[in-house]
C-alpha cells in the first residue's frame, strides 16, 4: 500500500560489536599511553635515574611533545569510534508523487577548460533523470567562468533531455548519466523494442556529444579574451524557445521535463567572489526570489503581465541537492531515498540535511593515492552519525533549505534585522515565508521583470553588509576555502543534524586526482581551509553557545585541527633516526617492561588500521596505500596548508580555490593507471619529501653500522623500528629516486639537492650541538 503511515521510511543500525570493540582498544591504548608518560616523566623528575645525566635532554622534550600532541589528536578523534551506524531507507514506502515535496538541483561548475562542458552537461542530464516527479524538480547551473560555452551546451542538453528522460522512464533506466550509460557495458537485454530503442537514443546521443564538444572548442577559441573574473550577470531558463540552432526535433514526445535555469552571477575584480560558497548562496537566493514575487509590491505592474500566471504555479522547493559538476548521478533513486528522511513524520525537524558519500568513476584497481579516501567514507562517516551527524561534504547532499537560513532552530526567528539579515531584495524578503511546501512549478518561463529581479540577486554587491556568508547566519559560508566543512560545522553549532546515507549502489560518481600534484595541490587547498577553521572562533572545542554534545565536538575539532599533526610526524620522522645514528637512546630497552607499552601502541595502532582496511572493504594493501599516502600528505598538504593558513591568518594573503582538473588525459594518469607513483610535481612539495626519506636512509645505513659495531641491538630496536617504517613506508619515493629510469621519477636534481642539503645540516655538526645541551 501506498504510503501507509504506520511503516517508517528509514531505519538506523548500530554497529554495536564494533563499538564494543572499538571502545575497549580505546581503554587498552588509554592505559598504555598512561604508563608512556609515567615512563617519560619518571625521566625528566628523577634525578636518581642514570639515564638523566647520560643522555641530553632536548631529543626527549621533542619526542614528549610530539607524542602528547599525537595523543591529544588521538583523543579527539577517539569518539568517532564508538557508535558507528549504518542507515537503510524504504523509498517503496513513500506518499503518493503528488504528496512528495519539490527539490532543487544546484550544479556548480567554474571554468570550462578544466571542467569540459561535456562532462558538466552529463551530470546536469543525469540530475533531470533522477525518479522524481519532473514537475517538482528545478535544476540550476551556476557558470562562475561564465562561459558561452557552457551557456550553448545547456541547450543541447535540455534538447537531448528530451529523447533521454522518456527512454529512462521507458525502460526504467538505473544508470541515469548518459556517457556512463553509452559508453559502459551494454545492458545485457533479448527485448528487441528495447535494443532498437537504445541504438536510436545512442544515435541521438552521439549527435548530442559531438555538437557540445565541437561547440565547446571553438567557443574556447573564440573566448580568448574571456574575463571568468569580471562579468556581468547572466540567467536564463532553457527551454524550448531557448533552441535556436540546429536540433530537429525539440521534445518529441512532449514529454514534462525539469526546469532548468543556467545563472552566470556577476563577478568583478574589485569584489571578492567567495569562491563556490558565493555561488551556491546566488542559487539559493535567485530561487528564493522565485517563488517571492506574488507577494510583491509591484503587484500592480503584475497584474497586467502574465506574471501571475507564473506565481501561482513556481515552487520554492524545500529541499536542495548540491552537486560539483563532474558528479554526476550514477543512479535513479537517490531523491527518493532521501526523501525517505524527510517524509517521514518520526524524523526530528532538526535534521538538516542528508549526506551521500563521494564515490568516483576514475579510481584504478590499485588506487595508489587512496584517491577515493576510503576511510572517511566508511569509517569516520559513519562514526559521525552516530555521534550528531556527518558534515556537509562539498557534494551530494539533499539539505533542508531552512537551514540555510539561519533561522533559530527552536522558534524560527532570525538573527536579526530581516533587511540586514538577507539583503535587499523585497521578492526574496517575502519568499521566506513560503519555505517548506511542496508545490508544483507549471510554467517554465520568466517575466523580463523577474529576471531582472533574479539579475540584481546574483549581482557581485549583494552579499555586502548582510549575513550572507559572513557575520555568522545566511547561506554557505565564505570563511573558509572548505565551505562544506564550514557551513556544516556552523549549522551543527546551531542545532542542525544530518543524516548519512550509503547504499551498495553508488548514487553519485564523480571525477578525482589521480596524479600526485593535482592530489597535493587538492589536499594543500583542503588543509588550509580546514585549519582556518580549527584556528578560529568557530573551532568546536570552544565556540558558545553550541549544541553539540561533547564527544561530537571532540571529533569536528580533530578534522578541524587535523592539519597541525604533521608537526608531530616531522619530530618522528626526523628525531628518532637522528638519535639513532648518534647513539641517543629514547625508548626503553627490550628488556625493560615499560619497552611493552610504546610496543603495544606502535603495534595495535597498526592492526586497527588493517582491521579497518577489512570492515571496509579493503585489504593490507589498501592500508598499506594509505599509510603511504598519509605519510606523503603529511610533509607536503598538511605543511603547506598550515602554512598557508597561518599566512591567511596574518592577512597577508588569501587562500584561494582553484578548481581541480577535471579533464582526464592518458598522459595524466598513466603512472596511475600502472599503480606507480607520478612524482611529475612541483618542487615545493618534492623537497621536503625526498629530504624526510633521505634522513632516514642515511640514518638507517648509519645507524645500523654502528650498533652492528656495539653490539647494542637492544637498547635501539625500538628506534630502528621508526626507521625502518618510514623507509618501508616511503618506498615508492625510494624507487623514484634511485631505481626508476623513467619521466615519472624524481628528478636527480631534486635528490641531489635534498641529500645535499642534509649533508651541510648533519656535518656542520648542528645536530651534535643540540643532542649536546
Ligand atoms: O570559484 C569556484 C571554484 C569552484 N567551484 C566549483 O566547486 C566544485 C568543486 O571544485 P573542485 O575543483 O572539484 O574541488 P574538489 O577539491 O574536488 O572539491 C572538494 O572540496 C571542495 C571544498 O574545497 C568542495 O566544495 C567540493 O564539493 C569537494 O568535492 C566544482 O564543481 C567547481 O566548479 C565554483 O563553482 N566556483
Ligand atoms: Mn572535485
């Protein structure tokens, strides 16, 4: 039965097993560093103990710090261990379609060349496609390279939209996006209707890429002179009176289709631009406006247009689904499924929004970078639902416009002066109060007068002086780089919570780096933006008032703070094998008991990680590629980011976002596609790689020599083990720089330069200088 009110629509499994077993390593690891720190302090407090005057000092004050800090990071993060969960939902079990509420698309894409138009307007088709009735979906693309080029492909897509919708329904298509569809396996089918079908769709299709990509190339040679930072605004819907050209047939079978509105917001050099935050918060308001305008003042001038007509049919849909343009949908369901949260009546109000995980459509078998960040997805994510709920997670993810908002989550009321508050646009002022019913959009064209309206809402100056963005309230945040990260974090200050959603079959795919700079200029991007957040006001561990309850604001920070724990690899990376070369001891003996704690952390903290790599799916070589790539991203994302986020913070320079490539190329990933690093990257990232692995070679080779010489295994296992981690670790480095022959090694130049470098550091004897204090 349709709809019965007496089933919920979703269900929410806890793991508890796992959290059992999770909580108590948690107890065991928690005794084992109590008795590490017993063990150093013991050091530092008894004068009594030889060793105080046998070794010098500084190489343990280091070694504490960095293991104090590795402990407090492991404290923050600790709670995401403890209640994972698992959620299903029963889409069979919704209302009727005319019950369901409506949905926003948004679709971001930023700069043609990177982001080709192709791709973008397969994800944008594939959004259309989604099982959903078409009269109350509203699909959006945000141009910020406001390009003609992706202007032109919109209208071949909602032409071609208008073959592919009625095939999808037609055969119940699951596989929405029509290159992952055309050019995948074929779908094993006897049904000649459906094979005939097929090809003729696949002909249409064809015809369909060919236009957008010859387009595409000569609009990008003629838009030589293109300015994707200083434009005017540009909206408009696409619909059939939009089709100049060439395309034959324009909706054929006369099919409903979904609204589909391409806003190029304007941008100017003298105004910040606020990166994707910025353009999201012009989507969210130009809908807003939207559905406002019946209640307008200018209801007299209405009154003898045809804008009424429009007014009483557009929708302010309730819910909005944002996606990054080369995430396209893999799947049909995805709004129903989410649906599934909303509906159902059981649901709190505070639920804010429902996250799917990123999944990726270019991840090779080996996926040596860990591309698809397979913990995150399978272990912290679900940690935090448990807890209060993912982050918002840049894409794929159905939010709640409300609270978008900034609405007090307990009475609704803003947080202050309504003009302030939103800006001055008296159509989007009147539309808030529309929020939160479904209605169905009948009309697909806009009045000149409400475009001019919708122009004025994308213009650059809008934002200034309001709480969009800034000033703690409206819309994506602008503070920091990971507007995701931000937004969601601030939301859950508020009260909102979330929801994650990860069913077996992916709903979204999307493109990811797979080469080694465009992985570290990402990550660089990723940390910077994450510790602004960690350094400032909002960092959960001290922002008031807050509703999160402590074990959730515990591991918010430690993603926030995340970044900083590279200083403490840098200190075990470099302080233990320096030691070890000169013959300091820092760990106790073989023989000695407390030799049993620092082996049961350094141990177990490996098998939980393996263990880990197995609930998800994984294998040792999974945990193997990530422990590399962890290491990897440690001295040179984690580093600069924080380095660069400290020069944000002094406002010498803003951190900026630069879209990440999403144009494939062989040569791009080769290396990739054979499982071999790329080490075809800049230098700044290079160096300080090379020179971590250098350090430790030489101190290995070195530093075996000599107990080898003193027969004093014992007293150095333990430091040996350091070594031996990060050379055994690094080896994909090693190889590049000594065994490969080919272009993807690193370059001799950079080896030599590092080596050279830690041979000027260790022989002016600066090391022996410290070790001497
Ligand atoms: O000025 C900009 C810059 C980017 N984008 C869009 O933002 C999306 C994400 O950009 P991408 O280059 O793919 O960055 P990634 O690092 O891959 O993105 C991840 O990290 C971002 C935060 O840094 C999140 O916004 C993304 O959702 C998340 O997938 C893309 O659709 C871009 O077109 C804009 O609209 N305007
Ligand atoms: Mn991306």
């Amino acid at each position: 039965m349709e709809g019965s009110p007496s089933l919920p629509l979703h269900h929410c499994h806890a793991h508890k097993l796992r959290g059992l077993v999770n909580r108590t390593y948690a107890f065991l690891h928690f005794i084992a560093l109590l008795a590490i720190f017993y063990y150093r302090g013991a050091f530092f407090f008894n004068k009594n103990d030889p060793r105080y005057y046998m070794v010098s000092s500084l190489p343990w004050v280091i070694i504490l710090a960095a293991e104090l800090m590795l402990s407090f990071m492991r404290v923050l993060r600790e709670p995401i261990y403890w209640f994972p969960v698992t959620r299903s939902v029963y889409p069979e079990r919704l209302p009727k379609d005319s019950d369901l509420p409506g949905i926003d698309l948004f679709v971001c894409t930023a700069d043609p060349e990177k982001e080709p138009t192709f791709g973008v307007m397969n994800t944008v088709v594939s959004a259309m496609a989604l099982d959903y009735p078409a009269e109350k979906l509203s699909v959006y693309l945000s141009d910020d390279g406001g390009a003609s080029a992706t202007l032109i492909g919109m209208k071949e897509a909602w032409a071609f939209a208008t073959w592919w919708l009625p095939f999808c329904r037609r055969w119940n298509v699951k596989s929405i996006c029509p290159q992952a569809y055309f050019e995948g396996p074929d779908e094993d089918s006897q049904n000649m209707d459906f094979i005939q079908d097929r090809n003729r769709i696949k002909e249409k299709y064809e015809a369909f890429k060919q236009r957008v990509q010859r387009k595409w190339r000569t609009e990008l040679e003629k838009d030589v002179k293109r300015s994707p930072q200083n434009h005017a605004a540009l909206i408009q819907v696409i619909n059939a009176n939009s089709i100049e050209d060439d395309v034959a047939i324009i909706n054929p079978e006369n099919v409903e289709i979904p609204l589909l509105v391409y806003i190029a917001r304007e941008k100017r050099l003298s105004h910040p631009y606020h990166f994707k935050a910025g353009a999201l918060n012009v989507l969210v308001r130009y809908k807003h406006y939207s559905i406002g305008y019946n209640l307008s003042d200018l209801i007299e001038t209405i009154l003898h247009s045809n804008v009424l007509r429009v007014s009483s049919t557009m929708s302010n849909s309730p819910y909005i689904l944002v996606l990054d343009c080369d995430m396209y949908c893999n799947d049909s369901s995805s709004a129903r499924q989410a649906m599934c949260f909303y509906v159902d009546p059981r649901t709190p109000s505070s639920l804010g929004w429902v996250q799917y995980p990123q999944k990726f459509h270019n991840i090779s078998e080996t996926d040596i970078y860990d591309s698809q960040l397979t913990k995150t997805w399978t272990i912290y994510w679900p940690g935090f639902d448990g807890l209060q709920g993912p982050l918002i997670s840049g894409t794929n993810f159905y939010i709640r416009r409300k609270a978008l908002y900034g609405f007090h989550i307990d009475d609704g009321s803003v947080p202050k002066d309504i003009r302030d508050c939103f800006g001055p646009s008296k159509e989007f002022l009147k539309s808030i109060s529309q929020n939160d019913k479904s209605s169905v959009i009948k009309s697909r064209d806009l009045s000149p007068m409400l475009l001019e309206e919708a122009h004025f809402l994308a213009s650059c100056t809008y934002d200034k002086g309001t709480a969009w963005g800034d000033k703690a309230s409206v819309g994506f945040r602008y503070d920091s780089v990971v507007e995701d990260v931000m937004t969601g974090t601030y939301l859950q200050h508020k009260g909102w919570r979330s929801a994650y959603l990860n069913p077996t079959r992916p709903q979204f795919l999307g493109t990811t780096t797979t080469n080694l700079d465009e992985l570290l200029v990402q990550g660089t991007r990723w940390n910077a933006g994450l510790l602004k957040i960690g350094l400032s006001k909002y960092c959960p561990l001290i922002y008031r008032p807050s509703k999160m309850q402590f074990p959730h604001k515990l591991s918010l920070s430690w993603i926030a703070l995340f970044p900083i724990e590279f200083l403490s690899l840098l200190c075990f990376a470099i302080v233990p094998p320096l030691c070890f070369l000169y013959g300091i001891t820092l760990y106790p003996k073989v023989s000695d008991p407390f030799f049993i704690a620092f082996a049961f952390v350094f141990v177990s903290s490996q098998l939980m990680g393996i263990y880990e790599s197995f609930i998800s799916g994984g294998s040792v070589r999974t945990w193997l590629n990530e422990q590399r790539v962890w290491l990897i991203k440690s001295v040179t994302c984690s580093m600069y980011g924080t380095l660069d986020c400290v020069i944000d913070k002094l406002g010498l320079k803003e951190t900026s976002f630069i879209p990440t490539n999403k144009a494939g190329g062989e040569e791009k990933t080769r290396y990739y596609q054979m499982g071999k690093y790329d080490f075809r990257t800049s230098n700044m990232f290079l160096i300080p790689l090379v020179s971590m692995v250098s350090v430790n070679l030489a101190c290995l080779f070195g530093g075996v020599t000599r107990v080898t010489i003193a027969q004093s295994w014992g007293t150095s296992l333990a430091q040996v083990i350091f070594s031996l981690y990060v050379v055994l670790m690094s080896f994909p480095v090693i190889e590049g720089m000594l065994l490969r022959k080919d272009d993807g090694r690193v370059p001799l130049s950079i080896t030599i330069m590092s080596s050279v470098l830690i041979l000027v550091i260790l022989n002016a004897g600066y090391f022996n200088f410290l070790l001497e204090i």
